[in-house]
C-alpha cells in the first residue's frame, strides 16, 4: 500500500473519531441520562450481553408504495400497538439497560399520534431516531420533532440518480423531497442520516461513491441497508449482494467512512450480524422479530416479558453466534434453510416453525 494511501486512510480514521466524539458530547450535554447508558454498551458486550436497538414499525401506513417495500407481506391482526403499549415496553426497555430506539412504519410523519408516540418512549432515557422517506420533513416539523426528543432521523435516498430514486419510490419528486428534509432536519440540530438500499445491481456504481462523497461533504452519515428477498422481493435471490460486492463497500468506508454497514465495526465493537444481540424489530401487531427482515416472531409484547423474548432470541444459536455476514441479507444458508420457509405465508411465522431443538443453544 503506498504511503498516500496509508496517510489518507489514517486522516479519515481520525476524522471518524472526531465525528464520534462531537456526537457524544452533544448527547452528553443533551441527554445525560442516555450518555450513562451508552458508554456501557461496549463493557456489555465483552460481558456477553445484549443490547438491542429496536426498530418499531408503529403503523404500516405510507403516502408511498415502494418497489422494495419489505412489509407488504405481514397479516392484519385485531391489536394493534397504542402510546400506553409503547410506554410499558420503554419501562421494560430501561430496566434492561437498553437505549435507542428507531421509530419506523410506514411512514411515520403521517401517523396521527406521533408525537404522543414519541412522549410514550421517554425521550429523555433513550436515544430516538426516525426512518422516513422524508416527504413530510418540513423545517416546522424538523423542529417539532427537535423538541419533542427525537434525536435524529434517518432518511431513505435509495439511489443518487434522481430518476432511479423517484422510479423505485414510484412518485415523481420523491428525490427532491428527501434531498430537502436532508437539510430540513440538520437546521433543525437534528442527527441526519441517508438510508440506502444497496443491491447486486446497484452497489459497484459510481453513484455509490458519489453518494459516499456528498454525505461527507454534508456531515452526514450513509447508512447501508443490503437489499434483502423478502417482502415486494420476496425470493429474488439475484437482488443480493455477493463477497465481490461486500468488498466494494468496506474500500469505500475506507475512503469514505461517513459510509457505514451495520456489520462493520462500531466504538471498537465487531459485532457481526447484529440480529438480536444488536438489533430487534417490533411490528405494528406486537411480535418481536430478530432484525426487520427475518419474519419470525420470536415473542409478543402483549404476552410476554421483553426480557423473555430477548431470552428466548439469545437461545436460537444463529442469534447468538458471531457471524461476519449479515444473515438476512448475505449468508445464503440461513437463508435457504430458515427464510424461505415463511416466503409464501402470512407473517410473521412462529418461532416453532422454523427452528427445532437442534437450532438452539445447548
């Protein structure tokens, strides 16, 4: 490797560690009761514990009907989940020593209660985020949502092309939309993230790179989500990425680090695949599945204990094995062996289903 090389790769390390550090001053200052938590998650993990982030999908409901859409699949059931539901499992969340949560649909900005949602999960004892398409982010509602506590947003920009955005989000001008609510929300003081779906076809571009370059530039962070055959793509294995693909992405983070994988290593930690141990997804009905993209319920709230599910969750081995691969996305055994027995099916499927004695942990 020559010496520019070296020299360039060790002054982005460097400004990633800045990036980090300012982050968690602010949310030092902001909120120091979160700060407490998370500075424990690295002594956690060396303890073998987990701590989950959960994504919540509240409501299914959306302004826009996507060509990835990994929802469209999941079962209507009579319960759906209310504020009081969200405050209980925050309650039981904090007891855990959990600390983020990730506010997701749908499309949340068009839920009518999202503010009391936001206010059921106690802003000033986690660290709240939102994924939306960015349609609704207006600066007003940038800054509402600043001073209910949320604390960052995570905005999906599918592909830098203009065109190819607004074709796989089928509405002309979504580009323009989550280009504006980009900037929107960081006037606001807001944390701002670019949400990418990154296929087989799409990954070795230019456009990623350029996509990589503009966020850097902007103070953002590109957050990589590899695309995934379930849902609207449900077993269209040729959507996903392969080892030649994967590489690409860790060269570009090595340039670029505002580009991130969830299996890249995060405050020192290579935690892998980070189903379960790192990663829950509540859906609108109740069911706790093991990451967004594995429809497996491994437990409902309105039954059970989140400590039990999480302990049910960390039984499975394939939860609780390191894997460098992302299971949903990229090991093909699991998924050939475990996702596709619920393609075809209402979702989520039960645990039962899908896994026998010889799954779990001995």
């Amino acid at each position: 490797m020559l010496k520019c090389q070296v020299k360039e790769i060790m002054e982005n390390e460097r400004r990633k560690q800045e990036i980090e550090n300012s982050k968690r001053e602010k949310l030092k200052k902001e909120k120091p009761l979160v700060f407490e938590k998370i500075i424990k998650i690295q002594e956690r993990f060396k303890a073998g514990m987990a701590t989950p982030v959960i994504d919540i999908g509240y409501n299914r409901a959306c302004n826009l009907k996507c060509q990835h859409c990994f929802t469209t699949r999941f079962a209507k059931k009579d319960r759906s989940l209310t504020p009081p539901d969200l405050k209980k499992l925050s309650d039981e969340a904090h007891e855990l020593g959990l600390c983020q949560f990730v506010i997701s649909g749908g499309e949340p900005l068009i839920f009518h209660d999202i503010k009391e949602v936001i206010m059921a999960l106690q802003p000033d004892k986690f660290h709240l985020s939102m994924s939306t398409n960015g349609h609704f982010l207006t600066k007003e509602m940038a800054k509402n949502l600043k001073s209910w506590g949320l604390d960052k947003v995570k905005i999906s920009l599918d592909d830098f092309d203009e065109k190819m955005h607004d074709e796989n989000r089928r509405s002309d001008g979504a580009y323009k939309k989550a280009m504006e609510a980009l900037f929107n929300a960081k006037e606001a003081g807001l944390g701002v993230v670019i949400q990418t779906c990154i296929t087989h076809k799409n990954c070795r571009t230019d456009r990623t790179l350029q996509l990589a370059k503009f966020a850097q530039e902007n103070g953002f962070v590109v957050d990589v989500m590899v695309a995934h055959a379930v849902g609207e793509w449900e077993g269209k294995h040729d959507m996903l990425i392969d080892e030649q693909d994967a590489a690409y992405m860790r060269e570009v983070n090595k340039q670029y680090p505002s580009l991130h994988r969830d299996t890249f290593p995060t405050y020192g930690i290579d935690r892998g695949c980070g189903c379960v141990r790192s990663n829950l997804h509540l859906t609108q009905h109740g069911d706790i599945l093991p990451c967004g993209f594995i429809h497996i319920s491994i437990g409902s709230i309105f039954s059970e204990s989140l400590a039990d599910i999480l302990k049910r969750g960390l039984s499975i081995k394939y939860f609780n094995e390191y894997n460098p691969l992302c299971l949903s996305g990229e090991d093909k055994n699991f998924i050939n062996k475990f996702m596709m027995k619920f393609y075809g099916k209402p979702l989520p499927i039960h645990w039962s289903e899908v896994f026998g004695k010889e799954d779990f942990v001995k």
